[in-house]
C-alpha cells in the first residue's frame, strides 16, 4: 500500500496560508511543483482516514500554556452553515452574530489564557442526535479533563448558558473559583430572610455576598449599563434609554471590584478567539458533507490557529498582519510583472 501523499501538517499549512477559499480542491491547486505533487483527492482522504480527536490539539497546546496560571474560559459558537441542506452536524443554533436562530455546527471551545494569550486546549462539537450529549455534558467533561492534566487556574470563566447548579458544583470540586452571570430569576437569600429573585435583592455594583439557593455562599455584582432602543433607526431624537442590568456571580468572595473588570475583559477573550479562528482559519468555511471530514477540518482548524496566535505572540503582530505577510511577496512580484493589461489591438 502507498503511504498516504498528505499528512496533518500539509492542511495546517494550507489553513493557515490560504486567505479565502478553504477547499480540498484549493488547497490541491496551491501545492508547490514536485514529481509527487499531491492532487485534492490526497487531501479529501485525509479527511476521511483521520480519527477525529481534541487529544491532537492538546499535545500542540501543552507546552504553550502555564497550568498554575491564568484563566480557563469555556463557551461556545455556531459556525454559520446557511445553505448547507445535506451536510451532517448541521442544527438549529441560536447565533449571537445574528441574534438569530440559525443552521451551523455548534463548537464548545475550553480556552486557556493570561490575558495576552490566547490558547486552546480543549473542544468538542455539539451533536446530541448522533451521540446523546448535551453543552452541560461537554462542559463538564472538558473540566474534568483540564483537572486532570494539572490546570489551577485562578478562576474558571463561562457564559450564563453554563451557569447551572451542577456546573458551578463541578467547578467547586476541582478546588477552583467560578466567575460567570446569573438570570435575573436565579433564586439567593443577600440578608437571611427567605430566597427570591435575584433581580428583586438590593445589590451592589461592588459586590455583595449572598446564599445562591442549593450552592452556598457566593459574591454577587450588580451592573447597570444604559442600551439604546431606537423604535425608528432614521430618527435618533427618537431614541430612549434602558436599562440592561447583568448580575456577575463567583465562588471567590474576596474578590473586589479590580479584579471583576479584568476578569470581564478576560471572558471577552474568547469571542476574539472565535473571530480569529472564523476569519483566518477558515473553521466555518469546510464543504464537506460527512460529519467525520468535518470534524477533522474543525480539529485542524484549530490547530492551525494554535500555530498563528504562538507566532503572533512571538512576533508582536496580529492575526490580519501575519496572514497578510504570507501574500505581500506574491503582491510584490506581481507588481514588478503585472499579467493583466488592457489590449492595445
């Protein structure tokens, strides 16, 4: 049997490289001149004969990260699938890009980060038709995973979506703190009087300590941001304000307002992650109809933006000036020979 003409590494390389089109039948297209050239069907079979796996990406991750240090931040993505009608992994998903409920594969990404960088470790794809988890059941498998390779983060940050009883347990069992928001209708007793709403209890912007109903003692933050609703967007006299109130809850409650801002500008951390993994390693732009192709093409996707973020970091650069970096010498010799002339006849 001949050995396989594409490996791992050679679609990384093209992930990362390419700047618009992420096929198989592209990345065949660009490959340098050889007696061994491969052709796009090399790379759809690779696709196909890869074990779909997040262990490759944690190997890669290893060495980046300082498990005693930093933050885990834990949320999830609708890679944006609007005409995909036979594609396998494909769902309905609330998409915050849209404010929408949209088709897409939804991607769960366990984030490693010291505030400057931005490290996966972890990820796992939401598909309960096919393997009967459920976001929870990911969340709670890639904590147990992060406890087990030896992470004590300083705290565990996620979404509301993730905030339930058993999660915020599960935090607690690691020996870790939490940092996520309540609902408004999350039940706490602040003053030993019974529980009720969390939106009925009068709280501090700068915290306040209360008894969250079925978990124990927590810190609560009350934060009031003014939104703007304009009923008719030509007319902006027209424009009243609101109030958007968000409650901020952790398990640390030493915690003081400081540490609150920097850990809400962390937790941001990770939309930047998925804008970067979208626009620059193509994760949402694989064509594959089978589900295992394209866990393997989210898989390396990811692996490909582990390796742009460690370059940037080394650098000083960005995401946008590296991969502009990779065509600006193709830029430049076109220029000193430019093909496209008007015809003089």
């Amino acid at each position: 049997m001949n050995p396989p003409r594409v490996q791992p590494k050679d679609y990384i390389d093209f992930l990362i490289a390419t700047q618009h089109s992420y096929s198989c039948v592209e990345a065949g297209r660009v490959q340098p001149e050889s007696a061994n050239r491969p052709a796009h069907d090399a790379f759809t079979r690779l696709l196909y004969r890869l074990e779909p796996d997040a262990e490759a990406l944690w190997q890669e991750a290893a060495p980046q990260v300082e498990r005693g240090k930093g933050v885990l931040i834990l949320d999830d993505t609708t890679l944006d699938k609007p005409y995909a009608t036979r594609m396998e992994l494909v769902t309905r998903h609330w998409s915050g890009k849209h404010h929408a409920v949209v088709n897409g594969i939804n991607l769960i990404t366990l984030l490693w980060s010291d505030g400057d960088r931005h490290i996966p470790c972890d990820y796992r794809l939401y598909a309960k038709e096919q393997d009967g988890l459920t976001k929870n059941d990911h969340f709670q498998t890639m904590l147990r995973s992060a406890h087990a390779r030896g992470f004590i983060p300083q705290h565990v940050l996620f979404d509301i979506w993730y905030s339930g009883l058993d999660n915020l347990k599960l935090v607690r069992s690691c020996g870790w703190h939490f940092f996520t928001q309540l609902k408004a209708n999350r039940h706490v007793n602040p003053d030993k009087q019974g529980n009720r709403p969390v939106s009925e209890c009068a709280l501090d912007e700068r915290g306040t300590v209360v008894h969250l109903k079925g978990y124990g003692f927590v810190k609560v933050f009350r934060i009031v941001a003014p939104h703007s609703n304009t009923e008719d967007a030509d007319d902006v006299s027209n424009a009243t304000q609101r109030e958007h109130v968000e409650y901020w809850v952790t398990s640390d409650l030493a915690m003081n307002e400081w540490t609150r801002l920097r850990l809400t500008e962390n937790a941001f951390a990770i939309e930047n992650y998925h804008r970067g993994l979208k626009q620059f390693c193509g994760v949402e732009k694989g064509q594959m109809r089978l589900a295992r192709a394209q866990r393997n093409h989210i898989g390396l996707s990811l692996r490909a933006f582990l390796r742009l973020e460690t370059h940037c970091i080394v650098q000083g650069i960005s995401w946008f000036e590296a991969k502009l970096a990779i065509i600006r010498s193709a830029v430049t010799a076109y220029l000193a020979n430019p093909i496209y002339l008007l015809s003089t006849a």
